[in-house]
C-alpha cells in the first residue's frame, strides 16, 4: 500500500468502526494541515446544509465573550452580577455576587443544574439571578447550560446585538461562511447561547480552522490559545473523554481539545498534527454513542495523521439500520387496547400492510416503515418534523422500529413490539425531546374481542 493511499484505508477502516457499532453519523470532514482530507454525508444530509449543532454553541458563545474582553468592555475576573444588577433580588446571596465571568466559562459556577426550566420560563437567562444557589462557585466542575444562556445575554447586553449577530459581523462571513445558519432562541428573544446554533458541518470547520490558526486576527489569539487548555478538573464525568477537564466553554480530550455537542457534534483540534475532525451525528439514543466516535478516531486514524496522506475524497455514509429477518416477518395483526394511564400513554395499536397504526397523547397516528430499509417520513404526531425510520423483524413476533426526526432538533425513540398469543408488549425509549414525549417506558395491552 502507497503511503499516498494509507490514510484513505484508514478513514475506510473508521467509517467501518462506526457503522459496525450502529453510530448514526450524518457527515464528517477530516482536514490535516489547513488541506481537506476527507468528508461524507448520510442522506438526506447534505454539504452545505444547516444541522444544529447544541453545546458547540457554547464555544461560539465564548469565543464571543473573548472579543468583549479584547475591547475591554469587561474583564474575566469581574463579577457577573456586575452587568445584570437589574435582575438581582433585594438580597442576592453572596456566593453569586461572587461568581465571575472567568468561573461562568470553565462551569464553575454556584448552581449544580440548569436554573431556567424548558417550556416554563420566558427568560431563561434572568432566572440564573433570582435562583438559590447551591454551592461556592469556583470549586467545582459542574455541566450548566444556563451559564451559556447568561453569557448570551451579556454580549447582547454589551454589544446591542445578539450573539449571531455579533459572530456574523466579527467571524462567520469574514471567515466565508455563507451557507445558512440561524440560532433557536428562548422565548424572550434571546439566542439559546448553550444550545441553539444550526450551522453547517463545512462553516464549522471554518471556524475550528481560524481558531487551530490562532484566530487570524478576528478572534484575540490570547484567548483563543487559552480557551482550549484545561481550566478546571472534571474526574466525576461518566465518559472517558469527558474526564480531561474543561476549558473555556470546550472540553480537553487525550489530545487537543474539543467543540463539543450533544449528540455527536464535535470539532476536534489537534494542534500536534494540526488536524481538525469535524462530525455531525445522532447518538443520543446511545449513552456512549460520542465516546465511539473518539475512541474510532483514536484507534483508526490518529497515530498515522503525520506519517501517511490522501488525494482529497469524499465518502458516502451508509444508513445504520434495524436487522432484520424476513422469515419472521408477519403482515397484520389484531388491534390491541391499552389500559389508561399507562407510561407510553397509549390507547390502541395495530398493525397492517408494513404501517403501525397506534394512538397516543398526540391523538391517532401513523408510523410506516419497510424493513431492511431506512425510510423518509414525517414524525409519527407531528407532521412538520421531517423523520428516518428503519424496521426489522428480530424474532418470530417481535419487531423493532427506529425512528430519528433529523429537523432542528435530532432526537429519535427506538420501540420494540412483541406479540405473544392475544396480547402485545410495546417497550420503547427516547431522546429527550418535546416530539418523543411518551415514548419512554413499557405497557401490555390485550387483543381485542
């Protein structure tokens, strides 16, 4: 095998790793040296194409902050409260007062959860200020998305923009990243700094290059060499890769550091190789679904990033299916009825001609599937959430569906139906997600008279 050829035999080899271990990658682009390497996309995923990205936006977030603090417009070691006095209570506790903006982006903060609760509150960032806090903040690790949020709204405070805005004018189209993009934001407005960037895989490798570059002018090289070093130790993770501490709004990794979002969004630099792996998935159905991902890349292609190379290529990205085994395949059944308040909230079921029919919280729905395939459809209750599924028949009355919305929001749930005689067992779980709600637990129902 040529040395020119070797890397390519090594993307094959992390490609193969994935899909043996049922990882839902929707694309990925390995870069080495500033020069793509290598790329590929599931459909319908395309290049180009915004896919939300969840906590990378929280590195986006900060890189945002690292601009105020190159302006001087605020300093890391001043106080957090100092810029939102007027959503403090009459008597703010004092380890608030305390928290700074340096503990807001290495999660140090005074909350071991969340403040602002989904659904319930308007402001998300507000209620950061007006919650108990629960311990000093700078002592410890703790995941807080709600910190992000803060940060948010303190550019928005700041600059007069939101953080999108802010980006676009300062990083984004500087850089070419004219696909499209757009950011979710909180029901008063403002952009979900933790969470709610769409962007596509190829702008996000835009991005992770200027920052392996140093910045390139447009964000403050002294941030950006010291936002990917480890300001604070996270041994209490439950991932491997999770476990090499926390920089600023990024995670270390064994090597380099990492962007970093739920579900399998990842830009990861290397600075010793000056390689760049960027990905897109939907693991969230997998608890250890982003740790495959490193683990492959670890195994299958970092040791050789400096030793072998590749002509550019692009890769197509199978579609991880349901095995299926058509002897046991079986085409009608009777319909099932479900007694009330069960967990999965459901009422009936049945199944005809490759469709299962079933109704829920959502009222009567439809979930069509065609086994040993993955299929487009829309979310089973929402017709404006465009979704995947792959069906198979794993045992003599037993079918396995898997469905994936791939909207803004990837989530998914993964149901089991078992048929034994005149009675069916649903068993199924979810991502969380306001679409898979009630697709979480497991119910028996009887065939009706």
């Amino acid at each position: 095998m040529t040395e020119q050829n070797a890397l390519r035999h090594r993307v094959t080899r992390f490609l193969d790793s994935l899909q043996k271990q049922d990882v839902n990658l929707h694309g990925f682009l390995l870069s080495v040296n500033g020069q793509e390497k290598a790329k590929g996309y599931c459909p319908p995923f395309q290049e180009g194409q915004p896919h939300r990205m969840y906590s990378v936006s929280k590195t986006m977030t900060g890189l945002a902050i690292g601009m105020l603090a190159e302006e001087g417009k605020l300093r890391l070691d001043q106080s957090i409260c100092d810029f939102f006095r007027d959503w403090l209570p009459p008597q703010p506790d004092g380890r608030l007062l305390r928290l700074t903006i340096r503990d807001m982006l290495r999660m140090a903060t005074c909350y071991r959860q969340t403040t602002y609760r989904e659904g319930i509150d308007e402001n998300w960032a507000q209620t950061f200020f007006t919650s108990t806090p629960t311990h000093e903040p700078g002592a410890v690790f703790y995941y807080d998305t709600g910190c992000s949020q803060v940060l948010a709204a303190l550019v928005k405070r700041l600059s007069g923009q939101e953080v999108i805005d802010f980006l676009n004018d300062r990083l984004f189209f500087p850089l070419g990243c004219q696909d499209e993009h757009f950011w979710l934001r909180d029901p008063s407005g403002c952009c979900q700094g933790g969470t709610g960037l769409c962007m596509s895989l190829r702008d996000l490798h835009k991005v992770a290059q200027c920052l392996m570059n140093g910045g390139e002018g447009l964000a403050p090289t002294w941030y950006v060499e010291a936002m990917g070093q480890k300001h604070i130790d996270t041994p209490l993770q439950d991932n491997e890769e999770e476990q090499y501490g926390y920089g600023w709004q990024c995670w270390r990794t064994r090597a380099g550091w990492a962007m970093y979002g739920l579900g399998g969004q990842l830009a990861i630099l290397y600075p010793d190789k000056r390689a760049i792996l960027c990905t897109i998935a939907d693991t969230r159905l997998d608890p250890f679904g982003v740790q495959r991902i490193y683990n492959a890349f670890f195994q299958e292609l970092y040791p050789y990033l400096d030793r072998e190379d590749m002509a550019p290529t692009r890769f197509e990205i199978a579609h991880q299916l349901v095995p299926h085994h058509p002897e046991y395949a079986m085409g009608s059944t009777p319909r099932f009825t479900f007694s009330d308040g069960n967990p999965l909230q459901l009422k009936w079921l049945q199944l005809r001609d490759s469709c299962l029919y079933y109704e829920n919280a959502r009222g009567p729905v439809e979930l069509p599937f065609a086994c040993g395939q993955n299929v487009p459809i829309p979310f089973p209750g929402w017709p404006d959430v465009p979704a995947q599924v792959a069906a198979g028949w794993l045992a003599p009355g037993q079918l396995r569906l898997r469905c994936h919305a791939i909207g803004n929001a990837p989530c998914g749930f993964d149901l089991l139906l078992s048929l034994r005689e005149n009675r069916a067992t649903v068993q199924c779980k979810r991502s969380h997600d306001p679409v898979t709600e009630g697709y979480d637990g497991v119910v028996s129902g009887e065939c009706d008279p």
